[in-house]
C-alpha cells in the first residue's frame, strides 16, 4: 500500500486493497455487495457517525462507482459533508456531488446555499472548491443562483489570482449553459482588459472566456484584437528565461499563445488598423523562423509545443488568407514536416495542408508536394494517416492533376483499407465529373470503379454515371461500347450489370452495327448475368428488355420468350413476375408506334448539383470536405461555423438519389427514387392509359406537408395547384391557387371537397366556389375555411375536374390539413417537460412509439427544420443527449385542448430513429406518430 | 474544449474519468468501453490523434496507463498531449514517480490535481509550481484539522 499524504483513510485502502485481491469477478461483486451493506446500515442505523466516517464511507462509495458500478445512496452524506466546516470533509463532499451528481438532480438546491457561503469565504481554497464544484456541474440553476457573484468575482481588484483563474472558466461554462449570464456594458472592457494581467495563470484562464464571448458577440469584444496581438508579441520575442514557471520545455507559454492565436481567427485581419496588423505579421513571422532554428532540446515535449504554436499560428495565416508571403511560407515549412519520423506531426501537417491547398496563395504551393502526398497515401503504416492523405490529394486536385491524382486514387484502391474505400470512392466519382473535359475519360474512371471496388459503390455514384450518359450525346456511343467490353468480363460486378442494363437499353443500337456486339449478342451477354443478379437488378434487366424489343424488333421472340419464362410461378419474386407478364402484354398487344413512343429514350435529366458532393458532406458532418479555392476573406467579423454551413446547404434529402425526381415520374412511385420503378410504373397497366393525356406529372408526396404549410400541391403540363395555409388555435385558412398552363381554357373546372359526413363533424370544411372556368394561362384563388372540433385522422382531399380541349382530366390531392396544424407551440423548462412526460407514460393507453430506419443518410439539421415545421415547440438544450429532439405543444380543438409530448432519438450508428409521442388521448399520439414517421 | 479525460490501464480497466459535458451514466459508460477497446487495439508507432464521431481524440500510453481526451475540432492536438504530460508529471512530482497503483488508491487525490490543472474543459494553471502549491496547501489545512482531532483525542485541547 503506497504512503498516502495529507490525511490518509486506512480503511479505505484495506477495502481498496480487498477488492485488488479478489480472484474473479464474482468475488469482487461480492465483496462490494457486502460493503454496500455496511454502508447502507452504517448511514441509517447509527445516527452518531462522525464526519470521519462518513467521509469514509462516502469516499469507498466513489471509490465503487469508478469501478462501474451503480450509486443510489449516501448523496445525502455527501450534501452534509460539502456543508461541513472541515475542509477535509468538505473536499470530499465537493467530489462526491461533481463526479456522481447529474445536471438535472433534486440535489443541486440542497447544496446551493453551501456552494454560496463557501464562494463568500475569506480562504481562497475554500473559494475555488465551490467554482470548481459549479464549473463541473455548470447547470442553468447554478447559472441562475451565481451569475451575478461570479463575474463580480473575476473583475474585482482584491481578488486574489488564483480565485480569479477558476472564476473566469467557472464563468466560461455557465455561459455555455445560458448565454445570457454576461453582463454588457462597463463589464465588456473590464473583461478584455484581462488580457493585461500581470498574472499569466490568469490570462491563460481569461483568454478562453474571451474566446467564447467574441464568438457570440463580436462586435462588441472587437477591442481584445490589440490587446491579443501585444500580449502574443511579448511571448514570442520573450526569451525562455523571461516567463519562468510558464515556459515548458523551453518554449514560452505554449498555452496562452496558442489560446490567443485562436482568440485571434474569430477576426478577420484588422485592415484598419496597419499597426496591429504589422505587429500580428511579425509575430507570425518569428514563429516560423523559430521553426527554423536547431531544437533547444531533444525531448518530444519540446517539440511538441513548439509545433503546436507553430500550426495554430498556421490555421491563423490561412484563416487570415491575406498574406500570399505567409501562406507560401507555411506550406513550405508543412512540406517539411511530410517527412519527418514523428506520425504526429505527418498527420497533422497533411491535415494542414488541406485547408492550404483551398487558397488561391498558396494552392499552387501546395501542389508542389503531389509526390510526397501519393507516397503517404501508399505507404503511411497507420491508416488513419492514409486518410488525411486522402483528403489532401482531394483538395489540391484542379484541372491541371487531376488525371493523374485521379489514376493514383484508383490505383489505390485496390489495395486501399475498407474503412476508407466508400469514401475514396465517392471521392474518385467527384473529381472524376468535376474535371472532366472528355467525357470518356469521365465513363472509364467511373467503370473502373464499379470494377475495382464495386461493392463500394453507392446508388448515387451509378445513378450518376447514367445521369451524365443520358445528357451528353457524345459520350454514348462511347458508355455503350465500354460497359459492353465491361460486361464480359467473366466476373463483373452486380453494379456493372446495373450500369450496363441501363445505358444498353437506352444506347444498345448504337454499338449494334457491330457483328461483336449485335442486337442478339447484346441481349445474351445481359441475360447470361440475370440469375447472379439480385431481383432489383433483374427488375432493370426486364426493363432493359422491353426497350430492346423496341430497338431491336429482329431480336423480339427470344425476348418475348425470356419474359414467358419469368411471368409464371418460376420467377419467385412478385414484382418480377409482374414485370414480365406486363412487359410480355405490351410486346404483345401494342402496334409498333405505340412502342415507340412508350419506350423512347430517357429525356435529359435536369442540370443539378452532384448529388454524390451531398453524400460525401453528410459522411463528414465534422470536417467539411473541400476542393473549392476560396476567394479572399472580406474584411467583416465572422463566426466561423462552418458546419452549419455545409449542412444547410445539404438538406434537402429528396436531392441525394437526383433520380428520384425525373421529368417522368409516375403518380403512384412514391419516394423510392429507384431507376428501374421509373421505367416499371410507366410501361405497368393502368398508367399507359393516364400517361397517354398528361405524361409528364410533377407527383408531390402529400407528407411533404406534413411540415409545411405552403408551396405548390401538385403539378403536371396543363395546371398547377398553390396552397397557402395558416392556422389559429383551432381555426385553420387555406388558399388554393390554380394556374392554367395551357394556351387553352380549361372549362367545367370543378373543385370538390372529399370529406365524409363523419369526417366533418371533427374537422368541419367550408369550401368557397369558384368560376367554372379557368382562362388560358390565368390564375385564381378558393378558400377553404377548416375547424377543428374533435381529434381526427387523415386530411382531406380535394378533387378537381376539368375539362381541356375536350378531354376531361380529373385530378385527386390531399389538402394539408393533417391534425397538427393545430398545435400551438409550448414553451417549458427541462424539469416539467420530463415531469409531465414521466406522468403520461404511466399508461400505455397514452403514449406511441415508432422505431424506424432513416430513408436517407442522417442529417440532424434537416430534421430540425422538419420537426420546427411540425408545430411544436422544440425544446433546445434540455435533454441530456444534444442529438435528441424533444418538443411539447397543445392542440386545439373547439371541444377541448389536447397536450403533447414528442421526443425523437437518431442513433447515428445504426442509421434509426425512435420516435415517441405522448399526449392525454392515445388517439392523438397514435396520429401523431404515424405522420411523422416516414418523414426523416 | 476538452470534453472528456479517461485514464485506464493495459488490461481495459478504467482508472479515472472526468467529464467535462453532462452526459447519463449509460453513454459514458458506453463512450468508455468504444474508446477503450479503440485504442487498445491501435500499434505502437500509430498517430496518437484519431477522428471519432465528431470529436478528436488524443491519447499517449505511460507504462502501464493510457491517457485518452476527447477535444473538439478547434482544439490544438500536440497541445492536448502535452496536457496530458502535465499531468503525469503533476502526479509524479506529488507522489514522489507515481505508479498506477498510486492513482488507484488516491483517486481522490488525482481528481484534485487534475481539477487545479483543468477547469470545465480548459486549462486553467500550467506552471507546475502553482498547481504543486495549491495541493500542498490543501493538504496542510487536512494535516491541520487531523492534528488537532488527535489532540482533542489526547485531550491536549
């Protein structure tokens, strides 16, 4: 047993030792078992317990919860001891509470009144115990009950410095917690001014409050810039001997440099102000001449700090990108260290480099290093090193390398750690589309990557591929050729089927001129992969099938008899079988012309952003993947939250599958967003018919407006329908507005409610006529006005007849008008919303629960606009998970008020969600529920 | 910020934990054996810096102990590393070439310097002597109050 200073505890050690000395793990539950007894008797029997003691038991208590295991008592003990006047059972009280205590216990308003008289004691020691105990829970309560006393602490002239150290973190964490708790005004200045102290410890603790107040507030804070950068000089030019106690390893405090180099990037460079911003260049100057200099000592610490102050003055040079001389200079310098023997300083420095390589200064200094940055990629031992290399190939790629980084990356490839394949891929595809000036070129690498590592290849990256075929005439004949060439290979891969039923199907004539590669070859290399395929890909075969009898009429009996084959139970899938029969009927059944025009080519896709960029930004929601070259930096303050960025930008989840929304999509395609759906709804039964009046229908999903209120309802050739929408309590007003497209009028226009008798007595609809005729090209306006009397589910629809140039049409939506429209949002504090919800689950009569798969990659941002848009109110901050969504709201109803409780958990890993629902009618809940289920 | 510091030992047992943002014990627990079988699992001569879900993790084995902290995309990684060799050498000087033994049987002891060291995240003091100084000083007020228990025993006051 080691010497334990201070005042040991001996029958804390013995039990320590007893547990050490335990052969298994049963003997040691057991023997925490027994002493959990103890304890427990010890606290309720024997009201005489001296402070000793209990500072005993309370410590072995800890002692067992840092071994695992659960703690559900002596938290009283601990409230007792923290009130002690001994310091010794107040330290171990103060322990207790911060590493057992969560944010939200009963507990915290016991002990409230002790942390307050131990923050207004004389002795410094007792002081720091009490901001240490608020900075480690740092709840909204300990924000309320000592915002005010805490910065009177920090600024106060007799405060001691080693007080003023924790108060100024201590302040820091409540800030985080509510924003609110920093007072402006005559505060801002005292606060800045800190950076002046004379005591480095406090500065240091200062400089990371700063840091975060500027970043709420920069304008305000504006004139820590000057303070910062006179402070960063005195350290720099300092020699090692000047800051004693604060130099480590020979270099001079490491610490508030690097804190103060970070203060500095929440500014843009102060143009105005050249003095400050000479002075801030000399600085970074003589940081990276010290770079240069011989090591003042052998030892990794020294180094380590060093560089440390060395790439934070980096991240500032590139954040400030203003100075072509700096940024050449530090790439110069992060070149250096590519070869060096520390992993440390590779990783970081290809990290580095990256952002680097976005600067119009200094992307051409980067790419000076290409061979360096290949080699890293192909022989770096630790995989996580291969992967910043990786990213930094992507970001220095640009015209002028990219065929050769691209043929690099595939080389790669095929050796490359499967933990980084999906992403190189996507990577490759990206770069590939990018610059590609031939087309060709752009097919091949895409091909190469179905067969290098084509289990890696997501439905984005082949969706893509087929995309681009389909827009660019030149390139087909080529695609045609080379999938073709690809196919026969004896073991391709699924993926390469899929691309090659496609682009065959669609381009197939174009190669059939051929003998090699006739109309019969063609259909036999394709059918020769259709029972090593999954029934998705023998769905798009089918379809690739019905196109050749159209191209190929020579070839339509062996066909036809491929489809006879699968229409009969042989064929186990139903949607095959289905497939074939149909397609079998309409080769069948329809003359030549019909044919054609059915089976015509794809329509060019619209001209979008590369669906594949989304799916690569949502991979790495922590670091933004780049291969843009920034413009520089105008001279504004600005809060660098680049993550929120990039995820707006990306919200839309619909545009990841960029298919899912052809100009030929069919009415009952849903969302699924697959290729060969497309094709399938178009050529089944029923819809030849619609299709043949108005073939190209805009279908909007009607949960779509779940969340939302406005927007246009439905679209197809001849008219579109608008709805505006707002809500009131339990009122509702709707506006349609439809707009005739056509150069003709559309007459007997006729909108109709579709709402029973039954329906109507909970959700009550007035609907305002309209004229019977809709002119060419105009628009008009219908009201509907909508109460909500008693609980409901569905919405209504309408449906609007019509007749145009003498055809009549008649089109079916549902309204918005789902029972959330109703909510209004309700505003509550962490402990009653977890009250109430704990007080409706006791029944399961009153909760709901859905657990689902997200249906598309998981994108937190976008939820929360969707869970915005459902009407309730989301509760920001108060559930202990940040990931979690949980929101209240009433809904109104004429009869009565209806309170919710939602709460929606994304596990990341596992790509689902659990949503659960909780109100005082189960019939709500379970409404509730069912509509927000697919929505994510 | 630093979010997280987990000491734990060669054979996967957790030694001590500091937790920086309020999480249920269930995910730290959860956090902890991720991290844990993590790095256990990594080779000698790899980066001692590894992305892990949206934070960075920084770590570097000390005889028989793992340091491991969870830092946020703006923290410093080579400056995280030497927090942790701060740290160590805190506990070295205080326990006179500590061992984990030592950090095993005064937990307490390694939560205090630590919380001298460390304040909600951030670094409040690194010189090593003010932090050796704040120590010793609590342990003279302990030392204080069990003299004068042993001379209230004794009688003596």
């Amino acid at each position: 047993m080691p010497a334990v200073r201070g005042d040991g505890m001996r029958g804390l050690a013995v039990f320590i030792s007893d547990i050490r000395n335990c052969k298994s793990k049963e003997a040691e539950i057991k023997r925490i078992n027994k002493e959990l007894a103890n304890i427990r008797s010890k606290f309720k029997g024997d009201k005489t317990l001296d402070g000793y003691q209990k500072k005993k038991y309370v410590c072995k208590l800890l002692f067992i919860f840092l071994l695992g295991h659960d703690i559900d008592f002596g938290h009283m003990e601990a409230v007792n001891l923290l009130s002690s006047n001994k310091y010794s059972e107040k330290q171990i009280g103060y322990l207790f509470i911060s590493v057992l205590v969560n944010t939200n216990s009963e507990l915290i308003k016991l002990i409230i009144q002790s942390i307050k008289n131990d923050l207004g004691s004389r002795n410094p020691i007792h002081v720091n115990l009490a901001l240490q105990c608020i900075a480690n829970i740092g709840s909204r309560e300990m924000a309320e009950a000592f915002g005010s006393e805490i910065p009177r602490l920090l600024v106060s002239g007799d405060t001691m410095d080693v007080v003023k150290q924790s108060a100024a973190l201590c302040l820091l964490r409540l800030f985080r917690t509510s924003q609110d708790i920093i007072p402006g005004g005559e505060w801002t200045s005292r606060i800045i001014h800190l950076l002046n102290d004379q005591h480095m410890g406090v500065v240091t603790a200062a400089t990371s409050l700063i840091d975060a107040l500027v970043k709420k507030n920069p304008e305000e804070y504006k004139g820590c810039v000057s303070l910062a950068v006179s402070r960063l000089s005195r350290i720099v030019t300092a020699s090692y001997t000047d800051l004693q106690d604060y130099t480590y390893y020979f270099v001079p405090a490491p610490w508030l440099s690097v804190k103060l180099l970070r203060l500095l990037q929440n500014y843009t460079p102060p143009a105005e102000d050249p003095g400050v911003r000479g002075r801030l260049n000399e600085c970074l100057e003589t940081i990276l001449n010290k770079a240069q200099e011989p090591p003042k000592s052998k030892k990794v610490q020294h180094s380590n700090a060093k560089n440390a102050v060395l790439f934070e003055a980096i991240s500032l040079i590139i954040h400030n990108d203003s100075e072509a001389n700096l940024l050449v200079r530090a790439c110069n310098q992060l070149g250096q260290f590519l070869s060096n023997r520390e992993t440390n300083l590779r990783y970081l420095a290809l990290e580095s480099m990256c952002h680097l390589a976005t600067s119009e200064f200094s992307h051409e200094a980067v790419k000076k290093h290409q061979e360096v940055v290949i080699l890293s990629m192909k022989m770096e031992k630790d995989v996580s090193v291969r992967q910043q290399a990786v990213d930094l190939l992507y970001a220095m790629c640009d015209k002028s390398n990219a065929e050769e980084i691209v043929q690099e990356m595939l080389n790669y490839l095929e050796t490359a750690d499967y933990s980084i394949r999906e992403e190189m891929v996507l990577k490759v595809a990206i770069l590939a589309e990018k610059y590609a000036t031939d087309y060709t070129w752009y097919v091949d690498v895409i091909l190469n990557l179905i067969r290098i590592a084509g289990d890696y290849v997501s439905e984005e990256v082949w969706y893509r591929v087929i995309q681009i075929v389909i827009n660019r005439d030149e390139v087909q004949g080529y695609a045609a050729k080379t999938v073709f060439e690809a196919l026969q290979a004896p073991a391709c891969h699924e993926n390469m089927v899929k691309v090659g039923g496609y682009i065959l199907g669609e381009f197939g004539n174009l190669i059939a001129g051929d003998q090699r590669s006739s109309p019969a070859v063609q259909f036999q290399l394709l059918h020769s992969k259709y029972h090593l395929c999954s029934p998705m890909t023998r769905a798009l075969l089918l379809s690739t099938y019905i196109k050749f009898i159209n191209l190929f009429p020579e070839i339509r009996t062996q066909v036809q008899e491929v489809f006879k084959q699968h229409s009969n139970l042989r064929s186990a899938d139903a949607e095959l079988q289905q497939r074939a029969s149909e397609y079998l009927q309409l080769s069948i059944i329809a003359s030549s012309d019909v044919l054609a025009t059915v089976l015509e080519e794809m329509p060019a896709f619209p001209e979008r952003e590369s669906s594949i960029l989304a799916v690569l930004k949502k991979k790495k929601p922590g670091r933004v993947p780049e291969n843009e070259i920034k413009d520089s930096k105008s001279p504004t303050p600005l809060n660098n939250n680049h993550t929120n960025d990039v995820n707006n930008t990306s919200t839309n989840s619909a545009d990841l599958l960029g298919l899912s929304t052809p100009p030929t999509s069919a009415p009952n395609s849903g969302n699924t967003g697959v290729l060969l759906d497309v094709l399938g709804d178009i050529y089944s039964g029923k819809s030849v018919n619609s299709s043949t009046s108005s073939n190209k229908n805009w279908f909007v999903d009607p949960k779509k407006f779940v969340c939302k209120n406005n927007g246009v309802l439905f679209e197809n050739d001849l008219i579109q329908i608008g709805v505006k929408s707002e809500f009131r309590q339990n009122l509702g007003r709707l506006g349609l507005f439809y707009g005739n497209k056509t150069n003709a009028p559309l007459q007997n226009f006729f909108p109709t409610m579709q709402w029973s008798e039954e329906n109507n007595a909970k959700l009550s609809i007035q609907i305002k006529p309209v004229e019977p005729i809709l002119e060419a090209g105009a628009q008009i306006q219908q009201m509907i006005n909508a109460e909500c009397i008693d609980d409901y589910t569905d919405s209504p629809s309408i449906s609007v007849s019509f007749v145009c140039n003498k055809v009549p049409h008649k089109i079916n939506i549902k309204l918005p008008l789902t029972i959330n429209k109703f909510f209004e949002p309700t505003e509550m504090n962490g402990e009653s919303f977890f009250a109430r919800w704990k007080n409706l689950g006791n029944t399961n009569q009153q909760r709901s629960q859905k657990i689902f798969k997200a249906t598309a990659p998981m994108d937190l941002q976008a939820a929360k606009t969707k869970i915005i848009g459902f009407g309730m109110q989301l509760l920001e901050g108060i559930d202990p998970n940040p990931d979690n969504f949980v929101c209240a709201g009433i809904i109104h109803m004429r009869s009565q008020q209806v309170g919710c409780l939602l709460r929606l958990e994304p596990n990341r890993n596992a790509q689902m969600y659990r949503l659960t629902v909780r109100s005082s009618k189960e019939s709500v809940s379970v409404e509730l529920c069912d509509l927000l289920v697919d929505q994510f | 910020m630093m979010q997280f510091m987990l000491l734990f030992s060669r054979q996967g047992k957790l030694r001590l934990q500091k937790w920086y943002v309020a999480h249920p014990d269930k995910l730290k627990k959860k956090i902890t054996r991720e991290l844990i079988t993590t790095i256990l699992a990594r080779k000698p001569k790899m980066c001692s810096f590894l992305e892990w879900r949206d934070l960075k993790i920084v770590y570097k084995r000390y005889a028989s102990l793992y340091f491991c902290c969870a830092i946020e995309q703006c923290d410093n990684e080579l400056l995280t590393l030497e927090i942790i060799h701060r740290y160590v050498e805190l506990l070295d000087k205080y326990f006179g070439s500590v061992c984990e033994l030592d950090i095993i049987f005064n937990f307490e002891k390694a939560y205090f310097i630590l919380d001298e060291l460390m304040l909600g995240g951030e670094v409040q003091e690194t010189s090593k002597k003010n932090v050796l100084k704040a120590i010793a000083a609590q342990d003279l007020l302990q030392e204080d109050e069990a003299m004068e228990i042993a001379l209230r025993d004794v009688g003596l006051l």
